[in-house]
C-alpha cells in the first residue's frame, strides 16, 4: 500500500468515525458507542501507519 493509499484510506476513516458519532448522537447505545471506538481506533492507526512511512521516506539517502 502506498502512502497515497494510506492517505486515502484515513480519509475515509475519519468520514467513517464522524458519520458513526452522529450516529451515535441521534441515537446512543452501545453498538454505536463501540463503532465510534472502532472506527477511531482505524483513524489512529492508519495515522500512524502514515507517520511511520512518513518517517521511512525521510531517513532514506537522496
């Protein structure tokens, strides 16, 4: 997966994680509070992913 994959996939998972918050607004329970969870949970991981690769770019030599 490339960064540009990456990217766009933590796109989608933060429209993901704030379609679920209102969700979970309109309606609380607790499947929504656990797809809230999960769905920041992806958002931080794919961040990190990113950083990660981010990070690996840098330090290669030009």
């Amino acid at each position: 997966m490339t960064t540009v994959d990456l990217q766009r996939a933590k796109r989608e998972a933060k429209r993901t994680a704030q379609l679920a918050v209102r969700s979970y607004a309109r309606e609380p329970n607790p499947d929504h509070e656990q797809a809230v969870a999960q769905a920041w949970a992806r958002v931080r991981m794919l961040d990190e992913m990113v950083a990660r690769r981010e990070r690996e770019r840098e330090a290669l030599p030009c």
